[in-house]
C-alpha cells in the first residue's frame, strides 16, 4: 500500500515551517482507495512568495484545524504504507518535524517520484512535478496546491510502476508486506485477486520474483495454479508468499508484458519461456519455376522470417489458412504432394499455378499483398485498444517496423502528439516474439483502430 502525499507549508528557515495544506491518496497500486484533504493553521505566518506561489493566504486558515487535530487521521491513512511524494525528502522531514512537536516518533519507508522518474523516463528537460507531467500529457489541475500536486504524483507513479519492467518498485513493497515467519494463506491470496486480464507475479519469501504469468482471468489462472498437482504447481505452492498483479484491459498488452518480463527477470519457474518460444517460421523463396513460394521451417536466425509459430502444426495449420484466404497453392507452398494440380486446383480455389495455368508474375502478385499485409517492414503506426477502465485505452508504438513498447492514456492528444507517445511509452524490447505476438494478435482478433504516421 502507498500513501501518495504532497504538502504546502508557510515557508521559512529550515525545519521552522509550518503545514499550510496536506493532501493523502492511499493507493494499492491500482486505484485510490482513501483520501484526506485539509488546510492546516500552522500558527505562524506564511512568507509572501507562498502567498503568491499557491494562492493560500493567513486568512484562509485561521479556521482550518491545527496539525495536532488532525494528526490521528494522518496516522490512520498512513499506516502500513510506502511513502510516496515528489521529492519525497522534503515531505517526509516535514511530516516528522511536526509529529516530533508533539512528541511522536514518526517513521515509514519512502519513494521519491524524482529520483524514479531519473531512473525510469530518461532524458527529460525538467524533472520538476509541472514540467514532467506536461511533457507525459498527465493532466494537471491546480498547481501548487496539496490535492492537485498530490493527484498529478498519482498518475505520474502509475506510470513509473508501468515502466519499471525489472519490478524493483513491486518487490521493495513486497518485502515490506510479508511477515517473518508467516506462512501465507493461498485462499486468502486467490481472494484479492481480480477476475481480469492482465500480469500477475508470484513472489517468494524474499520478494523475489519465482513466477510471472498472463490470463484473461487472473484469479481464476492463480487459483489453477494453488490446486494444481503437477510439479511447477506444488512447487509454486511450496514457495509463494505474495501475488501481486497488474491489469492490462486487453490481451496484446498482456502477451507482450509477460514475454518481455520474463526474459528480464528470468523467474525460476519460468525456463521454457526465458529463450523465445517460437521454435518454428515462415519463410518465402522463389523456386526454380520463378513462384514465390512459403515454407514453415525450423526457426533460422540467418535467415529473414515472416513470422513464427510455437509449433510446426500451429505453422501448418496458419500456411493452410493463408493459402485459401489468398488463393495460393498448396502444391507450391508445400502442403500438397501431388506430380499434378493440387486439391485446391480441383476446388477451384487455386488458379492452376500448380500446373503452369497461372502465370509467376501475376502469382507473386497475391504472394506480395501478403507479405504486404502481415509484415511491420518500414511501417509506422499505433496499434489503440482497450484500457483497464472504461474511458483509458492501450496504444502499442510501431516505428520504421520495430516495436517500441506499449501505454495507457486518456486524452486524445497524448496518443496524436509523437512526442508525448514517446515519453509515455513504457520501453520494450524488439525481438522475434514480439512481433510474432502482434502479428497473430491482428490476424486473429480485431483491436480498435490502428493509426498510421
């Protein structure tokens, strides 16, 4: 859990201000689940360029509550969590100056969005919350007041958590949740888990990640795996002591997560996955008659593929598909041994390529829409789906044929202005699974749009 604060204070030598304004969303790393909001009378004035700054005057708080009328609340909403603020040092030492007025120790873990942001959305011109978050298209309403500021850092660690692929920011959280010695309830696990597609993640003792997993249905996929009886089950059963999840509102989303994070965090019970697991590709040659002929073969590294299976059926069954859909021949394309016409000449669905009736040139024609169509070779263009809630959407970037990586937004100008994409997106690797992954996501499922640039 995270309390997600920001506060305004009078001004003032160092460790003499005062809290003029305090805002505290409690996030689970997926909604906001509580919140509190208050001026606060700091009992000194406030300088004149925070007047200026923020707008909150000495007139606006003489009837706010003083910090110690609201200190329980701040315990209550803050227990248990992470500490998250931009700049975080500076609202943590805040933070414990007044309780320790009061004579209360305050302590808790903290994150500082800054220091992520560094780490996470490189090369940004500003690191300051308003220039950030204008640059990220994150809206922001009411600068350099508590809520404002506070709900801009909501959005912004979001998309921090989105972007941290390595799942540092997950698995420190974790290891502050589980408790020593305590032996996790595997029902109790499957009862906070959500009916949705997304990632979800199996932690060990340490927080270590020891599984990662997709599903449409992620409670009921975690569950398969806690009364499971095959051996990754009982040893996942053995050694879990967290779950923790990201929904993703779509599937593509979800397939490319999890092939990306796999190979960067190499879970143990996650081997067959680690190196890619498309053993098998299409191909395309020209044979010795001059027709563009398709093959699926044993992957080849040295050789440039159309696209990939896991399987040498899965590729027959795809060559079978392609080949009606664009009237080819199953005799040229390998799936028809025959010294005459293929079946699908005798059909009518082939045009006779088979036994000379269809000329190469007009042949290769169909051969060419194909590859046309089912390859990213020098395009560019977005790919916009389902989001986790109903007014977000997904957005995977494809530029000049390489896959960027993949976000959420809400605003139309976040996904039409190509710099903002990019320093929304959350950064993938480009290798021969993604773009399997894509392809047979948009050959198999329509997705909302695709936006070409």
């Amino acid at each position: 859990m995270y309390a997600i604060l920001d506060i305004e204070t009078t001004g003032g030598q160092y460790n003499e201000e005062g809290i003029t304004e305090i805002a505290i969303y409690k996030f689970d790393g997926h909604e906001v689940i509580d919140q509190f909001i208050s001026l606060i009378n700091p009992e000194k004035p406030i300088q004149p360029f925070v007047v200026k700054l923020t707008g909150i005057n000495n007139a606006m708080l003489r009837s706010a509550p003083k910090f110690y009328e609201v200190a329980k609340r701040i315990i209550e909403i803050t227990e248990g969590c992470i500490l998250v603020a931009h700049n975080a040092s500076f609202d943590y030492r805040i933070l414990r100056t007044e309780f320790n007025r009061l004579g209360y120790d305050f302590k808790m873990p903290t994150l500082c969005t800054v220091e992520l942001s560094k780490k996470l959305i490189l090369e940004q011109p500003s690191y300051s919350l308003g220039k950030l978050v204008r640059s990220l298209g994150i809206p922001m309403a009411d600068r350099h007041r508590a809520s404002g500021d506070a709900l801009a850092t909501v959005q912004l660690f979001k998309l921090l958590l989105a972007k941290d692929t390595e799942k540092e920011i997950v698995k420190s959280f974790v290891k502050t949740e589980i408790k020593p010695g305590m032996l996790p309830k595997l029902l109790d696990i499957v009862e906070a888990l959500p009916s949705k597609t997304g990632i979800y993640y199996i932690h060990n003792e340490n927080g270590d990640l020891i599984y990662i997993g997709k599903s449409k249905n992620i409670k009921k996929r975690v569950n398969q795996h806690f009364t499971g009886t095959n051996s990754k089950s009982k040893k996942i059963q053995r050694d879990v002591y967290a779950v923790t999840y990201e929904e993703t509102g779509n599937e593509l989303i979800a397939l490319l997560k999890e092939s990306e994070e796999i190979k960067v965090n190499k879970p143990i019970y996650n081997r067959a996955q680690r190196k890619s697991i498309f053993q098998y590709a299409l191909y395309s040659f020209k044979n010795e008659k001059g027709y563009l002929a398709l093959r699926v073969e044993k992957a080849d590294g040295r050789k440039k593929e159309i696209t990939s299976f896991t399987s040498l059926q899965e590729g027959k069954n795809a060559l079978f598909r392609i080949t009606e859909k664009y009237h080819l021949c199953q005799k040229i394309n390998g799936l028809y041994e025959t010294k005459n016409a293929c079946f699908q000449y005798k059909i009518k669905e082939c045009n006779g390529a088979c036994i000379g009736e269809e000329s190469p040139e007009i042949y290769n024609e169909k051969v060419k829409e194909f590859l046309a169509e089912n390859s990213f070779e020098n395009q560019n263009m977005v790919i916009v789906d389902r989001g986790r809630t109903h007014n977000e959407r997904s957005a995977v970037l494809i530029e000049n044929g390489i896959y960027k990586g993949y976000c959420f937004y809400h605003l139309n100008y976040q996904i039409n202005n190509i710099e903002i994409l990019k320093n929304i997106i959350i950064s993938m690797q480009h290798n021969r699974d993604t773009k399997t992954i894509i392809q047979t996501y948009l050959r198999k499922r329509k997705v909302m749009k695709i936006i070409h640039f």
